[in-house]
C-alpha cells in the first residue's frame, strides 16, 4: 500500500523566504528543514517554519501538485498559507506523529 503524499511551505518568518516541498513523512521532512540536517535552500535561507501543509492520497499525487504551485506567484502562496494559517504558526507541534 503507497503511503500519503504531502505538500507542504517553509517559511522563514511572515511573509519571508518561502520554500515549497513534497513528502511521504512530512514529520521528519520538517525536523530536518527545523534542524538544518540537509544542506541547501532551507538551511541557507533559515527556512525553519512549517506554515501551510496539504496531504495527498500518494506521493505521486502530492508530487504532482508540487510542481503545479511551484510555478504559482508568490501572492498565490500566501494566499494559501494564509487560508491555512493567518498567523503563520509553527505548526509542526500540531502534525501528528508519522
């Protein structure tokens, strides 16, 4: 059986540097982004806030949305974010465990 997928936003801080991902844990995904494990574009702009998140019933179908809302502007994922999230909580402490 394939797991779920999900999309999700890091986000530096409101209305900071936006990072837009899919997983199949997105959990771990998160601590890592969190913690800086894996170098590249989070850890380099501090992206460590998990801000808006979307499951999927595959991680092909949460891939394929990812790369739909990568060519979206950026109002449109704030927008988003925002429907989700008003304040741009954290929520990785709400996300259930994997």
């Amino acid at each position: 059986m394939e797991k779920h997928g999900f999309v999700y936003i890091m986000a530096s801080g409101r209305n900071g540097t936006l990072y837009l991902g899919a997983t199949s844990d997105l959990p771990k995904r998160a601590w890592e982004h969190r913690n800086g494990v894996v170098e590249g574009f989070t850890r380099k702009h501090r992206c460590k806030l998990l801000v808006w998140y979307q499951m999927y019933e595959s991680l092909d179908a949460a891939r394929y949305r990812e790369l739909q809302m990568k060519r979206w502007q950026r109002t449109w994922k704030i927008r988003e974010i925002e429907g989700l999230n008003p304040d741009w909580d954290d929520l990785f402490d709400r996300l259930p465990p994997s």
